[in-house]
C-alpha cells in the first residue's frame, strides 16, 4: 500500500502536507496561533499528525505518543510587551509628603501571557530593586494586570527623586520601563519683612513693603501681600529673593498679611499692624505761671493741645 495523504492537526484545523522527494518527508507551512500558548494546558498548542494509505487505513499520533509525543507540543509566544503607567505622582510635581505613595499600573494585552509579578522592580534613586512582595508593595490582580501602590517604608529626603520601573510578562516580554522624577519639599519657604516693623505708627499714607523670601528645595516661591484682606496684585521676587511692593495705607488701623508660597504648596505668613494717623495738633491755650518771674524763679507751663 502506498500514503495517500499526510495532514497536520492544530488550533482546531486540519493541513495537509505535501511530499517532498529529495526529502522523503511530507511537509507543510502552518502559520501560528495569534494567542500565546502560555494559558493552555502545559503551555502548548498539542498537535497532532494523522497519515492514511490508498486502502483507507489510518494512523494518528499525538502529544501522548511515547516517542514523539514531544515534537507534537507547539509553544507560541506572544510579541506585545506589556506596558507600565504611573499615575502618580505626576511629572515633576512637588509634593509635602516624604513617604509619597507611587501608584502605577501593570498592563498586558488581552489574551496575551499575563503579567509576570516575579519581574516586578520598582527602584529609587537607582538604589536595591523592590520587588512585589518588597516592603511598601502591594498588587492587586485586576483585568489584564495589576494596579500596585508602592509607599517608602522610611521618609524620603528633601529634594527631587526618581522611580524607575521593570516589568515582564510570561513570555519574557520586557515592558518599556517607566521613570517618574518628583520634588519632596516639606519645608516651608523663608520670609524677612525688613519694612515695615509690627505695630508701626506714621502720618504718611504711601508705605513700602521691603523683605525677603527663598527656598532651597523648590525656588521660585509666589509671594502676596493683602492689606485690610484687599489683595495687593503681584509681587515681583528677583533672583535673590527680595521684594518690594508700595501700598496706600487707610487712615486709622491697618492689617498687612506677606505670605509666601513654595512649588509644594507649604508657606510662610507674617502679619503686620500699623496705624496711620494723619491728624493736627491743635494749640488752643498756653500759660506760664509766674509771670513775671523773678531771676532763677521755677516757672510752669500749661499748654492745652488737641489733636
């Protein structure tokens, strides 16, 4: 008897294959499954091959077979990396929290091997690699992925930080790793009001507000002055931090608020009170008792003034 056909059974499908005489074998182009082979069972797209003869007899041997049970096992490997995206802190932002949580997602695509928790590697500063199970990590399994939250066990330090982020999925697909730079800044910003003193007295209603401000961890800081709650429109700060602002004083009491503001939100508040007092006095009588005075004789003075 002589092989009437050779076919090739997989992913539900049936080929056949042709022969080849210089090869002596039967042979066929497949084209892969578009899904990885990593959630069925084993891993593997079980194949199988089925040969019959002109007199109708057939053989089939598949992933059971003791022989070539294994060269009927396929292992299709997806090619889309999956993906990593921090949704906070956002980029260069400034935050008053030392231990600033990262909360980020860990995406594969559907269908696809799933995303390896074992490869997660969060770092900080480029310091030891933290791990899902690393102290502050935590992952919970969502469609697709994971969404994970990594809070610094021990406070940062003033000053800008840097996360790098790695992850793999099943099929040894590296995502593209994320990096995330942010400014911890738990420092209020300095402010020296230099003019004028607390509880000033003048009679003149055009006043100068002088001072200073800085901060060392997000300069440049905002500054506002506020006289009797009217706020007083901007305030120029020059590269040194210092700042003037001429006000028009009401007559009477008056209240200056100097805040200033860093990239982080924490500020600085001095309040000032001062009183402009743009009255006349009035000389309405004098008189000196004796008068006349005798030489060396100790005189008083009475003077009647309003004002």
């Amino acid at each position: 008897m002589t092989i009437s056909t050779v076919q090739a059974y997989l992913n539900g499908s049936w080929y056949t294959l042709t022969y080849n005489g210089g090869t002596g074998k039967y042979e066929g182009t497949l084209t892969a499954p578009g899904t990885t082979s990593y959630n069925l069972t084993d891993h593997v797209y079980a194949m199988q091959i089925k040969a019959t003869n002109t007199a109708g007899t057939t053989t089939t041997v598949d992933t059971t077979d003791a022989t070539m049970g294994n060269s009927l096992k396929l292992a299709v490997k997806e090619t889309v990396v999956p993906t990593i995206n921090i949704t906070s802190p956002s980029a260069g932002a400034y935050v008053t929290n030392s231990q600033q949580a990262i909360i980020f997602q860990l995406r594969d695509e559907s269908g696809g091997s799933g995303i390896n928790l074992t490869t997660l590697s969060l770092k900080v500063d480029g310091g030891t690699a933290i791990g899902s199970g690393g102290s502050g990590m935590s992952c919970n399994s969502v469609t697709n992925g994971y969404d994970c939250t990594y809070t610094p066990p021990s406070a940062l330090a003033d000053g800008s930080h840097t996360i790098t982020i790695n992850v793999s999925d099943y099929d040894g697909n590296a995502a593209t790793q994320a990096s995330r730079t942010y400014t911890i800044d738990t420092v209020p910003p300095t402010l020296n009001v230099t003019n004028p003193a607390d509880n000033f007295i003048t009679n003149n209603a055009s006043l100068t507000v002088q001072g200073s401000t800085n901060d060392s961890t997000s300069s440049p800081v905002t500054v506002t002055i506020k006289l009797n709650t009217v706020d007083q429109g901007t305030i120029t700060v020059d590269g040194s931090g210092n700042f003037t602002k001429a006000l028009t004083l009401a007559n009477g009491s008056n209240t200056i608020v100097v805040k200033t503001t860093d990239a982080a939100g924490k500020y600085t508040e001095i309040t000032l009170i001062g009183t402009l007092d743009t009255s006349i006095p009035l000389i309405s009588s004098v008189s000196i008792t004796p008068n006349p005075a005798d030489t060396g004789a100790t005189l008083t003075v009475s003077v009647t003034v309003t004002g």
